[in-house]
C-alpha cells in the first residue's frame, strides 16, 4: 500500500472501497481514465495507485485494455481464515498477561462506538474495517507490529471476498460482529484467557462456515 495521506493513498482507498462495497465488481475491467473521471484526480495518483492495487491482486493489469477486479478462489479464502486465526490466537496468548484494565477499556470504547451504528445503513467496507481496527486494536497489545500487518492484510483480503461472493445474501450475520466483541471484552475482564481464544475462532469459523455453505468447498 502506499504511504499515507497521499493523493495516491486516497486514490488507492477509494478503488479499494469501491471494490469492497461492490461498486466494481468481480472480473470487471476499469481503465485509468474511468478513475481520473470518477476521482477528479490527475493521472499520476491513478496510475501509482493501479501499480499497487496489482501488487496486492486486488487488480490485474491486461495489456491496452485495462485492469480486472481479481477473483478471489476457495483455496485462498481457506488459507486466509487460517491465518488470520492462528495469528490473532498467538497475538491474544502474548498480550494477555499485559491486558491491564486500561487496555480492556479502550476495547470496551471503541465497540461502543461502532455499536452506535445503523448496520443496514453502513457500508460493507466500512463495517468490515470497523470490525479489523477492533481486532486490530486487541493485536496491537501484543507488541508484534509485523504480525499486525499480516492480520490486517488478511482483514482486507476477507472483506472483498465476502463482497465478491456474498454481497446478495441479506444476513447481517455476516458483517456483525458486536456481539462477539462484547462477550470477548467480558473474558479479557475476567482474564478468561481459554474462553477468550475459543472467542476468536468461533469468530473465524463463523464466516468462514458461511463461505463454506455457500460456495460448496
């Protein structure tokens, strides 16, 4: 991803909203000149952005045509839900005996205040980097910058792929997270470390259990 509070950043953003929120769908071809016209922005930002998109496989570039949204395939989003479990599994046993009750505070903070919003009236992209800076958060207590960038890798992976394969399924389940959120910060409360882990793998068995159902694999 390129650096921060760039032009090129905002542009990446908002190609990669676009992809999540299912404005560019699946196998869909965009071309510089849709995206110059659609930002306002000039060619340069475009084409950096484009270069990273395709670094990430969010895009592939097809020579004079332009760049298709990349379809994410069953195989991967199995070895993505994997990790994701196994790093924040790890990250969780080497924080734990550090979740202080400031810490568990700032969780208990930030879930009240995504809690306040209206689900069917968010967009998926924003509900699921809701759902990844809470994880995110509980990681971050861990020590392990790179590790936190590997799970939210994993984070946005997930996010297009439930919109690429579930965007028309209306189950709220899928993006919700909250309550999970909740019972979790009650275990960090009561140091409940088993209870809290068991917490973490039901949340990605949950989605990945929906991907499963539904797309046969």
């Amino acid at each position: 991803m390129p650096s921060k509070n760039t032009l090129t950043e905002q542009v990446y953003e908002r190609v990669y909203e676009d992809v999540v929120n299912g404005v560019f769908v699946n196998g869909q071809v965009i071309t510089e000149n849709m995206l110059i016209q659609r930002y306002h922005v000039s060619k340069s930002p475009v084409r950096e952005a484009l270069v990273s998109l395709c670094d990430e496989q969010v895009l592939q570039s097809i020579p004079r045509t332009g760049y298709q949204v990349v379809r994410i395939m069953p195989d991967e989003l199995l070895q993505v839900q994997e990790t994701r479990q196994m790093l924040e599994v790890y990250m969780l046993e080497r924080s734990f005996a550090h979740l202080n009750d400031d810490k568990i505070q700032k969780l208990q903070e930030y879930n009240d205040r995504i809690g306040s919003q209206d689900p069917l009236k968010t967009q998926a992209s924003k509900q699921w980097s809701d759902n990844m800076e809470f994880h995110l958060l509980l990681a971050s207590f861990s020590g392990n910058a790179y590790m936190c960038r590997l799970l939210a890798d994993t984070f946005r992976i997930c996010a297009r792929a439930s919109t690429q394969y579930f965007l028309q399924i209306s189950d709220e389940s899928i993006w919700s997270k909250r309550d999970t959120h909740e019972r979790l910060i009650e275990a960090c409360r009561e140091r409940d470390i088993e209870t809290a882990k068991q917490l973490l793998i039901e949340d990605s068995k949950k989605i990945l259990q929906v991907w499963q159902n539904y797309l046969n694999f």
